[in-house]
C-alpha cells in the first residue's frame, strides 16, 4: 500500500514540476519577446515560437499530456468513423430549415399583428 501511494504521490509531484516548467518556458518565450525589444522582430517571434514548441513538448510528457494525446488519437479515430452527409443530403435539410424558418416567422409576425390589434381594439385607441 505505501509503495503504490509513494509511486503515486512522487509521478504527481514530478508531473506538477513538469507543468510548471512548461508554463514557465512558455512565459519565458513571451518574456522573452518585450525584454529583447532591440533585436529583430522574426528573432523575438521566433522566441515565442520556440518557448511555444518546448512548453508544449515537456506538457505533453506529463500524465495530463498523454491522456490528451490519447484523446486526440481516439477523437481522430471516432472522426474516421463519422459518415458525412452528402451535397444533396446537405442541401435538402438546408432548405428545410430556412422553409420552416419563413413559416414560423409569418406565423410570430401574424400572431404580433393580431395581438397588436386586440390590445389597441381593447384600449380604445385603434
């Protein structure tokens, strides 16, 4: 039991310190652009870029890191999986939407008109 718990607890410290570096890499990077304001404007992108590529680099050797790069492994699976609707398919549910669209919209204008009629018939001022 304290052999799992001490693996545990030691793979969460090293993972937070894995978090944090990348964090503070990727700080560094923006840092790193507004300190250096002299040197030219690719060589500071650049730095972004590059404290960019290694924050994500050592993020992703994190547990969190690889749970998300096995999430996105199986999201690009389940998109495979995904049967699209064809061009005609698509145009058919498109039309029905806005025909539907223009029908419930006559119907709210006519039901507003004929509101609008009653209050002003009610009120005495139509």
């Amino acid at each position: 039991m304290s052999t799992a718990t001490t693996e545990t607890s030691e793979s969460g410290v090293l993972d937070i310190l894995k978090l944090l570096i990348a964090a503070g890499v990727l700080v560094g990077g923006l840092f790193a652009y507004y300190y250096y304001i002299e040197v030219s404007l690719p060589l500071r992108v650049l730095m972004v870029l590059g404290g960019t590529v290694a924050g994500i680099a050592i993020g992703m050797t994190s547990t969190q890191g690889k749970r998300l790069w096995a999430f996105i492994q199986g999201s690009r699976v389940e998109i495979r999986k995904v049967v699209w609707p064809t061009r005609e398919e698509t145009t058919q549910t498109a039309i029905a939407v806005f025909v539907f669209t223009l029908i419930m919209a006559l119907f709210f204008w006519g039901l507003d008109s004929f509101l609008l009629w009653l209050t002003r018939s009610l009120v005495g001022s139509g």
